[in-house]
C-alpha cells in the first residue's frame, strides 16, 4: 500500500495576494479561500519569479528563473530537456496530474481533445488535462482542446465566441459584462469539477500530486450572472 502523502496544489490566476477574507479584505467573500488559509500556512512575503503568465509558470515548473531559459514572454516554450519538478515526482512513484492551464507552450493553440497532447506527458504529467485559458477558448469557432469541446457538447460554444469577439473588439478590460454562460458551465466550474472527480476516483495503490490551475480571475472580468450580482452594487475600496 501507499505510504506517501497524496499532494493537491490549487492555483488562481492574477489574484490579488490580499484579496481574502483571511488577509482582511472585509468586502469579499471568500470562504472556501479562508477555510485554507486557517487550516494551512499562509506566506505574505512571496512574490512571483515572473510578472507575466507562461514565464511564471515555466519558472514555477523548472525550479528556473525563466529568462535562463529563454523565456521573456507569452512566446515562451518550456524546453523538452529541461527537468520539472513534475517529472521528479513522476519518478518517484507518483501519479501526476493536472486539470486547467498550464502555459508550458502557450504558442501553440491545440491542446488535444481531453488535455493530454503530447507534450503534457513529456512534461511529467501522467494524467493530463490542459484546460484552454479564457482568451483560449473564445478564441476559437470550433473545439481546441477538452473545455471547448465540452461547450461544444452543451450547445454553448458559438454564444462563447461570439460573446469573446466582441469583448475582444471592446477590450478585454474594458468589457466586464457577465458571462454569457450558466455557472455550471463557466471556466473555473468545469475545472473545479474534474479536479473533484478526479480526487474521488483515484486509486490509493500510488501516491498522486494533482495540479488544479484554475483561469480566473485572470481578464476578460466575465462572471456568471449570479456572481456578478453579488457584487455589483457592494462597496469596494479604490484600487492600490
């Protein structure tokens, strides 16, 4: 039997580092966050290796400073021979896998039908799912990779692009209607939900770390209807 600990790593996209309850953001709810962070460690002093997304996590992946490795920008590729800390647990026994973005080879726009290109195992990842970013998927017509193609099935990929086009035309931060998807079929819902399916089944004869990146609250400022409206007339201090 398994003797090691299983180890889950959650990640948000651009959030702000004191915006939770648990640092005093009083005007937000963010239980779940809270619930973490009272039952964990919570680091104040860190700060990122990278300002910008496929650099940061590249850097993230390699235990590198990105620019060692040619990385600058969004253009940035992961290089196939460079060890992640991935392939390191892979090798030690674990079963590795992830659900949501990665932005190890942001350039390259297909991600595969379930996730699992490739590169994702080349990677480390034995049980892959890369999950297109926001921009990603509604950027796109027909299905690139397994969140699209789950759009796809529900009959909610065309008002999503077209929905995106426009957002695009607008700018992205301009533009912070709600979304023009159900809860149940937004983003970060479809990721949290494989990432529970994912902790419920999974065999207990190997020991696993699971990546669970979610695309929020990275732009375009889409939330579900009922998100939105919690907070579109609360009291919000002035951005810092």
């Amino acid at each position: 039997m398994n003797d090691k600990p299983n180890l889950l790593f959650i990640m948000a996209d651009q959030y702000r580092h004191d915006y939770l309850g648990a640092a005093g953001a009083y005007f937000l709810q963010t239980p779940h966050l809270d619930r973490l962070a009272a039952r964990g460690v919570r680091f104040s002093q860190c700060t990122t290796n990278a300002p910008i997304c496929a650099p940061a996590r590249i850097g993230l992946a390699s235990g590198l400073q990105p620019g060692r490795l040619g990385c600058f920008d969004n253009s940035g590729r992961l290089p196939l021979e460079t060890t992640t800390y991935y392939q390191r647990l892979r090798n030690h026994g674990y079963r590795v896998g992830c659900v949501g973005k990665l932005d190890l080879r942001k350039s390259d726009g297909y991600n595969g039908r379930h996730g699992d290109r490739p590169y994702a195992y080349a990677w480390g990842f034995t049980h892959p799912e890369e999950v297109e970013g926001k921009m990603h998927a509604g950027s796109s017509a027909t299905p690139i990779g397994p969140y699209t193609h789950y759009l796809a099935e529900r009959g909610a990929l065309e008002k999503f692009h077209q929905d995106y086009q426009l957002r695009n035309a607008d700018g992205w931060i301009a533009d912070c209607r709600d979304s023009v998807l159900d809860t149940a079929d937004f983003a970060d819902a479809y990721i949290g939900h494989r990432a529970a399916e994912f902790i419920d089944t999974a065999p207990d004869d190997f020991p696993w770390h699971y990546f669970v990146s979610f695309v929020g609250p990275h732009d375009p400022f889409d939330p579900p209807a009922a998100y939105g409206a919690r907070y579109r007339d609360a009291p919000v201090p002035p951005a810092i």
